[in-house]
C-alpha cells in the first residue's frame, strides 16, 4: 500500500499533523503527564497500523482517526505498562519576535481557556469540536467519525452552543482577582 | 466570544508547536508491543488449549497403566471436542489488536460485537464447556462404581460423593462466568451501545452529558488491553489470595505435615506410600488454598477486581503457584507408581493361588469318583 519508506512518510506526516496528535492528547487528559503518555501512545498506535493505511483517506484525516480512536480507548489504568518507556517526543514552542510575543501570549491565554471548556464537554463532542476548530469539512469529520454529514451538523450545531456557554462562564484570568 | 476568534487562535497555536520524535526508538517500541501481545497470545493458547492437547495422550497412558474401564476414554473425545470449539472460535472471532486508523463509529461496531461474542461464549459456558466432561466423568464413575459393587444401590452410593464434588465444583465455574457477564461485560456492552446511538442518531443532551464517564468501556473490548488485563486479573487475584509470606506459611506447613502423616501412616486402601503422602498433600492444600480464597474474597467485598491494582504476581503468590503445578506433577507420578500396585490388588494374592493350585488334584480326583 505504501511505496516509500514507511519511516520517511510517518516522519514527514507527524511534522505536518503533530500539532493534531497533541491537540486530541491535551484535549483528552487533565494533567501533563498524562497528556504526554496519550500523545506517546497515540503515536505508538500511528506506527503500528501505518502499514494498513489504504489511502483512501487524506493523512490529516487518519491522523484524527488514530487519535481519537486512542484517545478513547486510552485509559490511565494502563501507566503501569507504560511507565517504563523511555520518552518518545519532545514538544518544542516556537520563540516569535517581541511584537508578536503579547498577541501571543493572548492567544495562549485564550486557547487555555478553551481547553479548560473542553474538558467538560463529552467525549464525542469534544471530537467534534477539536475537529471544527481545526477547520475541518462536514465531509472530512463525518469521514472521521463515521458519522453522515447531516449527523455532524446536528451535532456540531449543539456542540458549538454547549461550548460557547461554556467558554463564556470560564473566568478569565486576572478577572477574579479585580472583582 | 465568537467562536472565529476562537478558531484563530487555536490554528495560531499549532503553528507556534514544533515536535520531535526519535523514529528508531518509536519503532523498537512498537515491536516490543508487538513481541508482548503475541506471547501473550501464545502463553493463552497453551494454557487453554495445549493443557488440553497434553492431556490427551496422558489419559491415554493413564487407562492403559491402570487397566481402567472404557468409560474412560469418553474423556478424550471430549477433550478432542474443547479443543476444537477454542480453536473455531479463536479463528472465527480472533481477538486482535484494535485497528485505530478506522473511523470511530466503525471501531465501537467492532468493539460491540466483541463484546456480544464474549457475552455469548460465557453465557453458554455450560453447555460447550461444562457439560461435555461432566458426562464422561459421570459415565465413569457409574460404570466403575457398578463394576466394584455390582449393585445399584452401591454404585449409587458410591457416584454420590464424588458427584457432589464435581457439582460444586461446576456450580463455582459456571457463577464466576455468569457473574463476569453481569458485572463486566454486560454494562460494557450497554455502554458500547448508548455511544453508538450517540454517534448514530438525535439524543438529547443529557444522554450527550452521559457519554462522560463511558468512553473508557472502549478500553475494554480492545484485543490487546482485554487479554492483558485478563492477566492483570488473575494477578491480583491471586495477590489477593496470597498478599504475603503468612499465607505461604499457612498452606506449605499443613501441606508438608499431612505429606509426612500419609507417609508415615499406613492405611492399605490409600494405596501405597507415595499415593498416600501426595493424596494427603494435595487435600489439606486445597482445603486451606479455597479457606484463605474465602478469606480474601470476605476482605475485599466491594471492591471489584479491576487488573490495575498489581499487573504482576508477587512472589508468595508465585511460590504458592509452584507449589500448587509441583503438586499436580507428584500426583501424576504418584498414580503412575500406585497404578501396578492397585492391579496386584484386584488380582488374588499368591498364597490363595497356591492353595488353590494344591487343591486343584484332590477335586480333579473327586470328578473321576463320580464319573465312575
């Protein structure tokens, strides 16, 4: 099914979807440590049924798959068994210019407030919505999740309004403390 | 906050994280999973079915070393029937690793009808399982009681006792399964299915909220982390059993007293010194071993085996373990060494063959006296 060097397709692949794989990590767990040992796992599972991709479906959506399908059947029970690999990946973030660092760190701000909302979604809708915030197509998701597309537009429809609610009553950082 | 602004952000923040990854090591582990499953899979098979395919040619020898009667050998067929159930089963219904790179509602599907499988194969455990050696067993303890007592009323007697044995035995076997069913796999498969519906169809948001706290039943029904908690299991439950060197002493010390007692006791129909020191042995230790199972199962009333307390045996349980597969070798060797002795038995002893060899002349006369 693959030609070229499975190694040199993961490889290149995890630099253009890496930023999925830790996103459906962070998304899934509460802690670091954890959220390290799903992306850990997530990329073990990646390896391992590289070999069955079939090409039917791009990259970026098996990716998701891979993901999510780890992220579900993910469970901290299973640490023990993991606890003695070595650590597989390293996170690195990107240093920008000075201009930029206050918009960015506005925006980290903004995405931990999102995550914080995410947490308390369901399991299924956060699927959804890591999905919708990454710009996915109704076609590309409902590939994803199995799902037709009118399913997703129920639910993404739902979802976004849970999530809005949601992400409105997260306090803001520093608001607490002026009030 | 509109959920654009959100969305800026968030694609904002995926091209500020870079991630680097060591492909060999990735790769190494990857086999390593891979080398883990498999032996899991064959240590499972040959505890399930080459335990079955040993035993086979050991009955064989057995009946033939013991003159036994042909109600017997009903047991291999039997066993010959077991095996193959496992192995139709095995093909049919394999228990792979989850394939991740499925859409999801795909993979609960298959999680689902795992589950089902499962659920179908503990269920009917008595009728596959259960019920084919009873028969055998029960044909040859009937037979055999017939043959020593020639009576009905004494082969009914004598069926009792270890009919009972085997019936309670049988009752255990067939609860543990059933209770797996109703306390593991079936709110599993509920759960498996109120995700599906989920996924599939409208259901209103307090279902939605209801998917929180069930996805990790996926984790169940994967292949790899099902057969791994199995072992997980049966770990701890033998943790539990035997938590520390106490409960060693409490079953080796008893164990090796009673081995000396029918050692040193001699009581004919016990057979001989060996059968008698391994008979006593392996009695107390299963009485004490089923005492402190009692025990632990009293200890840890609510507190369901999970498989993620311990995932290895710790070393009193290993030694008791030993002890237990030491036990079962000596009981064979034992019967083996007895079987002749017993033979002997059934046969008249030499002096009553001379006797009746001396006596033979005089009644051969007394027929030629009244023929004349």
């Amino acid at each position: 099914m693959l030609e070229e060097d499975p190694k040199a397709i993961f490889t290149r692949w995890l630099e253009e979807h890496s930023s999925s794989v830790l996103k459906v990590a962070r998304a899934y767990t509460l802690t670091k440590e954890d959220c390290q040992d799903l992306a850990q796992e997530i990329l073990l599972q990646a390896w391992r049924s590289l070999p069955k991709f079939a090409g039917k479906a791009s990259p970026a959506t098996w990716f998701y798959r891979v993901a999510l399908n780890t992220a579900m059947n993910w469970h901290r029970n299973d640490r023990p068994r993991r606890q003695f690999q070595r650590p597989l990946l390293e996170v690195q973030t990107l240093v920008t210019n000075s201009d930029d660092s206050c918009r960015q760190v506005e925006q980290q701000e903004l995405v931990e407030r999102l995550y914080a909302a995410i947490h308390q979604l369901p399991c299924t809708e956060v699927a959804l919505v890591l999905l919708y915030l990454d710009d996915m197509s109704y076609s590309e998701m409902a590939n994803v999740l199995g799902i037709s597309e009118s399913n997703v537009g129920v639910r993404l429809n739902r979802a976004k309004k849970v999530l809005a609610t949601l992400f409105d009553a997260e306090p803001v950082e520093g608001e607490a403390d002026e009030s | 906050m509109s959920l654009d602004r959100l969305q800026q952000a968030w694609k904002a923040e995926s091209s500020q994280v870079r991630v680097t990854f060591d492909a060999d090591q990735l790769g190494r582990e990857v086999q390593q999973s891979n080398d883990a499953f498999r032996s899991i899979i064959f240590k499972r098979d040959v505890r399930e079915v080459g335990v079955a395919l040993v035993m086979i040619p050991l009955w064989i020898a057995m009946g033939i070393r013991s003159s036994s009667l042909w109600t017997w050998y009903l047991m291999i067929p039997v066993l010959l029937w077991i095996v193959g159930f496992m192995l139709v089963d095995r093909r049919l219904h394999p228990q792979l690793p989850s394939e991740p790179g499925e859409p999801l509602l795909c993979s609960l599907r298959k999680s689902l009808a795992q589950v089902e499988h499962q659920i179908w194969l503990l269920r009917n455990v008595f009728w596959w399982y259960l019920l084919p050696p009873a028969v055998a067993m029960g044909a040859f303890f009937i037979h055999s009681s017939w043959e020593t007592t020639e009576s009905w009323l004494g082969a009914i007697l004598m069926t009792t006792i270890p009919g009972i044995v085997v019936y309670f035995v049988y009752r255990g076997v067939y609860w543990l399964n059933q209770t797996a069913v109703e306390k593991q796999l079936t709110p599993r498969r509920n759960d498996l299915v109120k995700l599906i519906t989920n996924l599939e169809g409208e259901c209103s948001e307090e279902d939605s909220i209801e998917m929180m706290n069930i996805a990790s039943s996926l984790n169940e029904t994967d292949g790899r982390l099902h057969l791994e908690r199995t072992n997980a299991i049966a770990a701890e439950t033998w943790n539990r059993i035997i938590p520390s060197w106490r409960e060693v002493a409490w079953i080796v010390i008893p164990t090796i007293l009673s081995a000396y007692v029918g050692y040193r006791l001699s009581f004919e129909p016990a057979g001989r010194v060996a059968m008698r020191s391994v008979g006593a042995a392996v009695g107390v230790f299963l009485i004490i071993l089923f005492r402190l199972g009692y025990v632990a199962h009293r200890r840890h009333k609510g507190q369901p085996l999970t498989g993620a307390e311990q995932t290895h045996f710790n070393l009193p349980a290993r030694t008791i373990f030993a002890l237990m597969l030491l036990l079962v070798l000596l009981a064979f060797v034992a019967f083996f060494i007895d079987a002749p002795k017993r033979k002997m038995r059934d046969k008249p002893d030499a002096v009553e063959l001379d006797s009746r060899i001396e006596e033979a002349p005089d009644r051969a006369d007394d027929h030629k006296v009244e023929l004349l």
